[in-house]
C-alpha cells in the first residue's frame, strides 16, 4: 500500500527532521533521493552533514533533476523514500533545457502512479513572503505554489513545520 506525506514550511523550519524521523519509524529499506548540488564548499559540508545525520541504513540518490525517473523504476524497492527538496529540484529544473511545467507533471502522475511504499516529500513553502522584484524570482514563486498545491493534492497527508514543529492540515 502507498502513502504519499507532503511536509512543507519555511527554510530552516524543521522539515528534513521530520521527514526523516517519521521514515525511520518506516520498517524496511530506506532511500533518500537529494536534489541538492555540491556547487560550493559549503554546500559540500552541507551535504556531508546531511548524510552523516541519516547515518547507514539509507541508500541515496543524489539526483538534481530527474527524481520522477527514480520513482517508477525503484517503484517497490523500498518501503520509506525521503525526497529532500522539491524547491532545490524545481531551481535545478529552470537552469536546465528542461521543460519546467513538463517535469512537474512528470513528477505528480509517478507519485499518483505509485502502488506501494511510503514517500515523504519535502518542499519549502515560499508564498508566504513578499512579491519578489525581479521576473525570474516571481516565476520560481508561482512555480514553486502550484508545483506544491499539486504535491499536496496527490498527498495522503500533509505537514507544515513552524519552528521545528510540524502540524498536520490534511489527512
């Protein structure tokens, strides 16, 4: 049986723990898809630290672009997947050729198209602050809403997390 947890919040808001801790409650094997770049050496330390967090016991699959590919062809190997974070993928996606809207559609019918397992996805909620002054950030923005909006609408239950405490609105 699948179950599909959507956690979204604001950067630094808790979500990743979150997610993490309720796949550990999870039996069986475990997956991590990270959408993030070693693009600098902080982001570098950033993601060694990240991994040492989750320690052993989780098979990772740092993919910025194409998570919806790891969806149907993992589909069944794992009972917990955690992928952190739609945000950085959906960033990756606009600075790639990629059609971003494509990829969004994608990426819901693999998660509506899943029959087993549990996925838990986190995404930063970015509607919650002011109209960004430039057309590239107000495209991310509005992206980035619907992109969530459809997440949440194909997800058994969803999370935001304000200040390290997540609250449940739908399921």
């Amino acid at each position: 049986m699948k179950k599909i947890v959507f956690v979204t919040g604001g950067a630094r808001s808790g979500k990743s723990s979150f997610a993490l801790r309720e796949a550990l409650k999870v039996c069986g094997k475990k997956a991590f898809i990270a959408t993030a770049e070693a693009t600098d050496n902080e982001m570098k330390e950033r993601i060694e630290r990240h991994r040492q967090d989750r320690g052993d016991g989780w098979t990772t699959y740092e993919e910025p672009l194409k998570i919806a590919e790891i969806l149907r062809d993992r589909q069944g190997d794992y009972q917990a997947l955690v992928i952190d974070c739609l945000t950085l993928w959906l960033s990756n996606v606009m600075q790639s050729p990629l059609d971003a809207n494509a990829e969004v559609e994608d990426l819901v019918s693999s998660l509506e198209g899943l029959s087993e397992g549990r996925v838990f996805i986190v995404s930063n909620e970015v509607g919650m602050g002011i109209v960004p002054e430039n057309e590239l950030a107000r495209r991310f923005r509005d992206l980035a809403g619907r992109l969530n909006q459809r997440v949440a609408a194909a997800s058994d239950e969803v999370y935001v997390t304000f200040s390290g405490i997540p609250v449940r609105i739908k399921g």
